[in-house]
C-alpha cells in the first residue's frame, strides 16, 4: 500500500513497483487467454488459439507432430511439440540444435519454420517448446510405392540435391536422410523436414548397436571413419533405388548386417579403402567373406524403370548410370552433389536460382550469414541442461518478438500433380 506521508521519492518508487505488478498480472492473464489445451494420445497439447483442427499426423523420437489450421496466416501447418526437451543434456542439446538450424535455414526444398511459442509465462516455468512448419502432403514412403515416370523421378531426385546443396552451404551434413523425413506435396515439390544426426551421433557406429533406421547411411557413417559432404550422397542413391525398385535396398537387420548387404551387392572395397578404417573395424572387415559384387544392368534391369521420356530425352540407362555413381563405397570415389545435379538425368531441371539461392532469413533475422562450420560449432558445445534450458528460452523469446506472423513463400512446381 502506498503510503501518501512518505517522502515524494519513495511514493514514485511504489507507485512504479505497483504499476509493474499489475501490468505482470495483465500480461500473464492476457498469456493464459491465447492458449488452449488438449490431449494428443499420451501427450497434452497447449497451443496458442490461431491453431485449431488440430489432428495427430505422426511422432518420433523428437516428438508428436499435429497438422492445424493457423486463423492469421489462414493455412494448414504442421505444429511439432518436442519430447521432453529437458530431460537430459542430449535432449536439450538436440532441441538446441534443431531450433538454431531451422532458424538458420530457408529455402524452397527444406521444411520452412513458421512460428516457434511456448505456452509457459516465464523461464522458471517452462518446459514445452512448440515448432509451426509448413504442412506437406505425404512422405517418400508414400511415393516410393507409386509407379512414377522419368519426369517425376528426376524432378525430386533434383530438389533433394538443391535441398542438401543448402544445407551443406550453411555447413550442416545431414548423415541420416532416409524417406521417412523427406516430405512432398501433391504438385510434387519435396523438402527435407530435419538436419540429420549431431556429429558427436555419427562415429563408430559399427561397434555400438543403435535401433534406428540405418538402411540410407553411407558405409563412412556404419564403419565410424571422417566423411565429407557427399556422405549424402550415398542416401540419396539408397533412396532412388528404393523408389526404383519398390523395396529398400540394403535393408540390414542390424550395423553389422547392414555392412553385409553393402558389400553383397556391390562388392567387396578395394585394400585401398580397407586401410582407411581403423585397427578394429578393419579387422572385421578383411575377416568377413569377400564378394565379387553385382553390375549396376542386373542390380537395376531396364524393367524396372519406367518408359524413356519423349519430352526431356529422359532414359533408363541415364538413371543407372547416376546410381553407379552414387553408390560408390570408397566416398573419394563418389560423385559430389554439385556433380550430380550437372548429370544429364538432372540437370535438365537447372536454375542456378534455386541450386545457389540465397538465405533470405538471414537478412532478417541475422546480421550476418551463419558461419560454415555451423553444424561443429553447436555439436562442440557443452552446457548443463540447466544452460541449455536458458538458451532455447532465449530463441524462443526472440522468436516470439520478432517473427510472430512470418511466412514462407514457395515456388509452384513445374510438373502436374501426384495422386497422394
């Protein structure tokens, strides 16, 4: 209470300690009415009122994913609550990582972040962060079992390569794409909806049993050596064979398995490759039977690819000759994404606008691009969870202030439509 016989000093700092109370007050009200709550199966959704119709779409290891419709921006989007962010350091340490690289990265063939809120009032209360993308139609699990002629293939063959070609620019190597985190929609454009393994995840692998998909991951990555940009490459020809083939192509029961139905079918490295690998790892290897390996013609016969293209002189035996050069074990042997979007099977799509685009984000939410070594920088970061929890606060509050209604614009698709 304000006494009104205190010196004059002491009346103005009541009355603006007062004042704060109550505009504390009326803001934290004002918080509670923007947000409604409800169950999501196991897990309680609390998301800011312009999201509504929200529908469980898909869940992961980093958290359950609803498809909603934002009032403001009057679209559907995708709105992903991450799991448990402060469970443990790797847990905040991921959420970290995907927050500052989403913020990081815009372009036309990676997921777009729209909004990032929580619902909690302050730092001492919060606990749930909230990422808004963009919403896609389907995965490339659901491509892979359609019948898609030469056009198609290569025109998402293309955009992945654009989609990683940006991601290596920000210096981030992604390590882990597989079909299920890359997304389309129905006119065919494709964007790829994570930043892949920390780099600390991506070593000796071989040697640790993992329960993950690891069907798509370069035999650098399953043995535990360095690795080098193209390491998605060799995901990427994993990939195109699947949706040439309709089945996975190296579909291992588990890291050792996997390295077996590498070298089954394209045979065993030469003693070149062998001596890169340390003691142990080459140990195992050289002890495992060797194979001769099979030619690219009887891995992916002519009957397996849809008819030649009139329209853009699109041929099977191009697609294979891509693919043997993608899948190459020796990944100084193997063809760089900036070669392969320059093979005849591709580039037929070319638009340096799109393969060198720049960062528009960056312009305005960053004073300066972010620098090559992105990826490293956070992956060498140590903090406490209490630390990391004071970081992502940090975004999420910058977040909140400066991007609350941002939008980001795609291109329309050159092709017609598929039928998802």
């Amino acid at each position: 209470r304000c006494d009104l016989n205190a010196p004059t000093s002491q009346r103005t700092f009541l009355d603006a300690q007062k004042a704060a109370i109550e505009e504390f007050a009326m803001n934290k009200n004002k918080r509670e009415r923007e947000f409604y709550s409800l169950d999501v199966g196991d897990s309680t959704f609390t998301v800011l009122k312009r999201y509504q119709n929200l529908r469980p779409i898909g869940s992961g290891a980093q958290g359950i994913v609803c498809s909603a419709y934002d009032q403001i921006l009057e679209r559907n989007v995708a709105i992903k609550k991450l799991s448990r962010p402060f469970q443990n350091q790797t847990h905040a340490k991921r959420a970290f990582r995907e927050l500052v690289l989403m913020k990081c990265v815009n372009h036309k063939n990676i997921i777009g972040l729209l909004n990032v809120f929580t619902p909690q009032k302050s730092f001492e209360e919060f606990q749930d962060v909230y990422l808004v993308m963009e919403l896609m139609d389907a995965n490339l699990c659901q491509v892979i079992q359609m019948e898609l002629d030469h056009e198609r293939l290569s025109y998402l063959l293309y955009q992945m390569l654009c989609g990683i070609k940006h991601l290596h620019s920000a210096g981030i190597i992604h390590r882990d794409l597989k079909p299920s985190n890359i997304v389309v929609k129905s006119d065919c454009t494709l964007k790829i909806l994570d930043f892949g393994l920390a780099r600390t995840a991506a070593t000796g692998l071989l040697m640790t049993p993992y329960v993950v998909t690891r069907y798509y991951r370069a035999p650098e990555v399953i043995l535990g050596m360095g690795y080098q940009a193209n390491v998605d490459v060799w995901s990427v020809g994993c990939i195109v064979a699947e949706m040439i083939r309709g089945s996975v192509l190296f579909p291992g029961t588990d890291h050792i398995d996997q390295w077996n139905k590498v070298i089954e079918q394209l045979g065993t490295p030469s003693q070149d490759f062998l001596m890169k690998l340390n003691q142990s790892v080459r140990t195992y290897v050289e002890n495992r039977p060797r194979y001769a390996g099979y030619s690219f013609e009887k891995l992916f016969p002519d009957a397996l690819f849809p008819a030649d293209s009139d329209h853009n002189k699109l041929k099977a035996s191009q697609a294979r000759d891509l693919l043997s050069k993608m899948l190459v074990i020796d990944a100084s042997k193997r063809i760089s994404v900036d070669e392969a979007l320059q093979h005849p099977y591709i580039n037929v799509w070319y638009d340096p606008a799109e393969v060198e685009a720049v960062r528009f984000i960056q312009v305005f939410l960053f004073s300066q691009p972010p620098p090559k070594t992105l990826d490293k920088q956070l992956d060498e970061r140590e903090h406490t969870v209490e630390e990391w929890k004071e970081l992502i606060y940090k975004e999420v509050s910058e977040w909140e202030e400066r991007a609350k209604n941002g939008v980001i614009r795609g291109q329309p698709s050159p092709l017609g439509e598929l039928s998802l």
